[in-house]
C-alpha cells in the first residue's frame, strides 16, 4: 500500500474542530502580540529604566581646589589626592594579627584602630588623608569592610613663612584661614556628574548624558612677592628672637598699586604640619591684634594742621619746657626741645608740639581725618577676624583725649591699616584700596584725603626724622633715600599703662618716588631696647632694602664712594 | 524579481553588518578615549605634585642656607654694586 492512500491520511474530521484550533492559534498570537505592543508602546518608561538600570552607571567628575599662586606664578598652595580609609564596623571583624598589621600599615595604635571598628555606626573613617601608596597597600590586604575614598590634602611648600597669609584648609578642603578662607568660593571646585554605559569589564563604552559639569577650583594669583615674603619673614623672626620680644609683624606693600607684598607675623606655625596648634601661633596679628599707634600716628595729625593752613612746613611751635597741662592731665616729651618747626615736632617726634597743633583743629575734622585714612572701620578684604580698631565718636571726645589721640594714643589700630594709611603720603595724597590678589593694571586714583602739596611736605619731614638728628637713624638704606615715623607707645594693661612697649616703624622708599611702604611692629620688646628706631628701624631698613634690591628699583641717593656706570648702549 | 530580491537582502544584511561593526569600533574608541583621559586626570595630579616638589626645592630658605654654608655667597656691600643706567629705547 502506497504511503499517500494511507487511511490515516485522510481523516474525517469535524470542520469545526479545526477551525476552533486555528482560532485559538490565532487568538493566542493577538494577545503576544497586544502585549508588546502594550508593553513597548504604552508602558515602556518604568521597563526602560529597569533596563538601564543593568547598564548605565552614574560616576563623579573630581574637581580639584585652585592652586594658591604668587605673582610670579610660584606655587603657594596645591592640592593633591589622597585616600581616606573607612570602615563598615559590622562587616569589619578582624583578627588581632589582621588589625594590628592594619594598625601597622596606618601608622595608628591598634586600641584606638579597635576602637573605632567598635563603634555602633555603620560608617566610620578611620584614617583621613592617607597617602595613596600607603592606601594601595591597605586594599591590598584584601580586609572585609574596610574601603578607600578619593579625598585631597593640601600642600604648602612655603610652610611657615607664609602661613598667615596663606591659611591653611581642614580635611574636607574647605577654607579655614587666611586667603583659603576669604577667597573660598573662589578657590573650590564642584565635583560634577555623568550618566555613562558600562560593559561586563567594568569599562566606560558609551556616554551617555552629561548630568552635571564639574567645575574646577579657580586658581587664585596673589599680590604676594614669594622672595619679599620670605625676607620679611625671616627678618622679623630674627629681631623677634633677637629682642625677646612677644610678637610682630611686617607688612610690605606697593605704593603704586595698593598691592600686599609681603605680610609676615610671629609666631607663626606650619600649616603641614598642625598638630600643636595654640591660639597664639594662629593669630594674623597685623589684621586682628590692635594696639595703640604711638608717635606714627603724629604725621596725620600733623598733616591735617598743613592742610587746614593754620601752620606752614615752617611754622615755629614752642614745646618748652617738654610739658602741657590740659585739664587735669599733664603729657610729657621724652627729650625736652625748644622751639622747634612744625616739621622739626614731626623729625623729633614731640608729643608737646603734636598736642599743640591739635589744639588749634576741631574734633570734628580729627574724626573725619582718621575716618577717611581708614582707621575704626575694618578693610574688609575678608580675612577672618579682622577688626578695625576703636575711633571714638568725635562727639565724645575731652580736650585732653583730642591732645593724646594727636600722638597716637587712646586710639587703636591694626599693622595693616598703619600701613595703608601711610600711603597717602608714598603716593600724592590719595588712599587706593589694599589687594591681596595681582593688580596688573594700576588703579587709578583713590579718595583724596591730603593735597598733593601737603603729601610731598610730609615725605620731607618723614625723610628728616630718618636723617642725623632725627629718630631713626637706624632706618637708613645705603643708596636710597628713606623716609617714615617711629612709634614707641607703653602698652595699656588693666586700664592703664604698663612698663610694656608696642616698638614700630613705618616708612616709604626711594623718598624721591615712593615704591614700596614697609611697616613694622614689634610687640614688648624686652632685652634692653624698646625704642621703635632702635628695635623696629632696623628690621625696616634690612626688608626695605632686600625688597627694593628685589625690585630692581634705581638708587635715588649716590653712594660714596661714586660708582656709576654708564651702560653701555649696544649690547645691554 | 526572486533575483533582486536577494540581491536587497544581501545588501540589507551587508548593511547591518556594517553596523554592528562601526557601533563595536566607536566604542572601542571610546574605552581608549576614556583610557587617555584618565591618563590626562593622573598627569595633572603628577604636575601638582611636581610643582610641589620644584616648590620645596627651590624654597627660599633652603637656598639661602645653600648660598650661605655650602658656596659660602653673602649679599654685596652697597659700595661694591655699580648700578647701570639703561640705555634709552
């Protein structure tokens, strides 16, 4: 029998048998196929992302902290990664021989590694700003619960002799001090994010979107000179050691642009390395510690009576017999004069003659003088903890504080705004406002407080009280012509004077065209010396002399014996 | 028509080939893109660290101290420096 007559070939079956099977078929394929449509068409967001969920990984962009740069674009400040290892204490059960090679490798004790694997937390850091090496060597054990994490430490090459300046940062990179806290916002960076496609070898294979830019720190230029810096720096701790004094501070600034060049104060510390960290060591004395100016201030006094016209540069003042009654109070010169000029009263430094031309100015313009130099309000440049001193309302002020307050006393203020006030006198009268970052272009000019005329006058008698006769000698610079005030103030204790002296000098240089003001305070000098031309002078004359050298600034003055030399015009 | 037809089909299948080859090279020049910007992230950090390191060599106090004791240099006394004038541009 032929296979295609088979009988059950040819089966007799009922057609709505069949049909009902092909209808089942076909509806079954309806339903798949009204499901994907479902399910890709209508309910696809929640499957999408159930899907890119397996695939698509977020990950961090780093951003790293501005460096901190002098204005050379010398490296002042630099952050570098680092690890921080942490712990899940839970899943950190370590045998004794484990922890301590842990405790070993971290260079902790191993109580105080158990210690922190003990706690109830269920995150814990147990060492911050580890080195990466050190960190590769931890993972390398191979620890249950003990991880690593990205983190930066900042590094400042200087160390010491810029810590005021500079400041320093804690473990989580944010600002703490000086320039790292002012400008900050400046100096951070934002770590950003992006949503990338990973493949099974853990590799990025497809960007996918870019969630959030990272936003690198800016790097931040300073006004700062590194090589001035570090003269004034190791100056002042000389004459600090030398003097056995308490503290000081220098300040350099530029007479042209308002720029600080250098800003030193003792004691300092290393910001690397802050572990004995007292409160003294802290302290950036030239903007928060205020004291009273002394004899520095009588140029400003003295100024304001040139600019009122009730004395001339020439004016005789009778400072016999070297006391003043006013009141009930009698104030005293140290040397008793005779009659001197108004510009002898400033190269002699007579408390007498100051409190006389005082007498002759009304409270009112004082206050506004002093108001307008700056002193009784903070400069603001952000530093933490700068303060403005005390300028008492003119309104309150007794014949007798208007006659100290002319010669610097029951007033106080700061190193820094000393300084800055003595611009007007380096520059023409005007007051340009202070920065601590580079000005390439020089500003213009600032508020007026003195005329010009009255500015140049001063710089004649400030050149005088450096010259034989005057009170600081010692202030002299070989092939420079110098000019600026000593100041040698008691210092109050409990309400009244102590046998302590605030010792300072501040000056300008070359006197012909003023480059540079320098400004130095040094606090209860106490080896035998206290005077400012004797203690603060000297510092004064070797800063100036190296910054100006620095500089490359032109002698103003011949030396003798004369050695000029014409340069030759070709070839140089 | 059956001829053309599966000249269409080899073309199609030649096209997502091509494809699928071009898609796998981008992302191989992706991974080395990402490998290369990587190394970019790590020679930065190297800099930093290499300015550092320049920074503390040439710390001013580390070569005053050489300058001092080792080439035994001091600063010149005032009579001994000529100044130059220079010349007019």
């Amino acid at each position: 029998m032929k296979f295609a007559s088979s009988p059950i070939l040819n089966p007799r079956l009922a057609p709505g048998r069949s049909r009902f099977v092909v209808i089942l078929l076909l509806g079954g394929f309806l339903l798949l196929i009204g499901r994907s449509f479902h399910l890709q068409g209508f309910q696809n967001d929640y499957l999408q992302k159930k899907g890119e969920s397996r695939y698509e990984r977020v990950i961090e962009i780093s951003a790293t902290r501005g460096r901190i740069l002098d204005r050379h674009g010398d490296v002042l400040a630099v952050s570098t990664p680092v690890k921080a290892i942490w712990a899940i204490p839970e899943d950190a059960r370590l045998k004794p021989a484990e922890a301590r090679q842990l405790a070993g490798l971290l260079d902790m004790d191993v109580r105080e590694l158990n210690r922190k694997l003990a706690s109830e937390r269920d995150f814990v850091f147990v060492k911050r700003q580890v080195p990466p090496d050190v960190a590769a060597k931890v993972v390398a054990l191979g620890l249950p619960g003990i991880h690593e994490q990205k983190e930066y430490r900042r590094y400042y090459p200087s160390g010491d002799v810029m810590a005021h300046m500079l400041g320093f940062t804690g473990v989580a990179d944010e600002g703490q001090e000086g320039v790292e806290l002012a400008m900050n916002g400046l100096l951070t960076g934002k770590p950003g994010s992006r949503r990338v496609i990973k493949d099974r070898r853990g590799q990025i294979v497809e960007d996918v979107e870019s969630i959030q830019a990272p936003r690198e720190g800016k790097d931040v230029t300073l006004a700062l000179d590194a090589k001035i810096q570090y003269l004034a720096h190791s100056l002042l701790k000389q004459a600090v050691g030398e003097h056995k004094a308490r503290a000081g501070g220098v300040v350099v600034l530029d007479a042209r642009t308002g720029e600080v060049l250098a800003l030193a104060n003792m004691p300092t510390y290393n910001p690397n390395n802050r572990v004995r960290l007292a409160g003294a060591q802290l302290r950036n004395r030239a903007f928060t510690d205020t004291f009273e100016p002394g004899s520095t201030f009588k140029p400003f006094t003295a100024a304001l009576a040139l600019e009122k016209g009730k004395f001339r540069f020439d004016t005789p003042i009778q400072t016999a017999p070297g006391r003043l009654t006013i009141g009930a109070a009698t104030i005293h010169d140290a040397h008793p004069h005779g009659v001197l000029t108004l510009a002898e009263v400033i190269q002699k430094s007579s408390n007498v003659g100051t409190a006389i031309m005082a007498r002759t100015l009304s409270a009112e313009d004082m206050w506004q003088t002093f108001n307008s130099l700056g002193f009784g309000t903070p400069l603001k440049l952000g530093f933490p903890g700068e303060v403005g001193g005390r300028l008492r309302p003119a309104k309150s002020w007794r014949p007798i504080e208007q006659a100290t307050m002319s010669y610097g006393h029951g007033i106080s203020v700061t190193l820094i705004q000393m300084a800055h006030a003595y611009l007007t006198f380096a520059r023409d009268g005007d007051l340009v406002p202070l920065s601590l970052t580079r000005v390439d272009a020089p500003p213009l000019a600032g508020a007026t407080v003195f005329s010009g005329q009255t500015a140049r006058e001063m710089r004649v008698m400030l050149e005088m009280a450096v010259q034989p006769g005057g009170t600081a000698p010692k202030a002299q610079i070989p092939g420079y012509r110098v000019a600026g005030k000593t100041g040698t103030a008691h210092k109050l204790e409990n309400g009244a004077y102590a046998d302590k002296y605030v010792s300072s000098f501040i000056g300008f240089a070359p006197a012909s065209d003023p480059r540079l003001v320098v400004a130095v305070m040094i606090d209860e000098p106490s080896a035998g010396k206290h005077y400012g031309g004797d203690v603060a002078a000297p510092v004064f004359a070797q800063v100036m002399a190296g910054a100006l050298r620095t500089l490359g600034v032109a002698h103003d003055q011949l030396l003798k014996p004369l050695l000029m030399a014409k340069a030759v015009k070709e070839g140089v | 028509m059956a001829r053309l037809n599966l000249l269409l089909l080899l073309v199609a299948l030649a096209c997502a080939l091509a494809t699928v080859a071009a898609n796998h090279g981008a992302r191989k020049l992706f991974t080395e893109f990402e490998r290369e910007q990587t190394r970019m992230r790590e020679l930065e950090v190297e800099y930093g660290q290499l300015q550092l390191e320049q920074s503390t060599w040439a710390g001013h106090a580390r070569i005053e101290k050489i300058a001092r004791e080792r080439l035994a240099m001091r600063p010149p006394p005032p009579a001994r420096v000529v100044q130059m004038e220079a010349a007019p541009r």
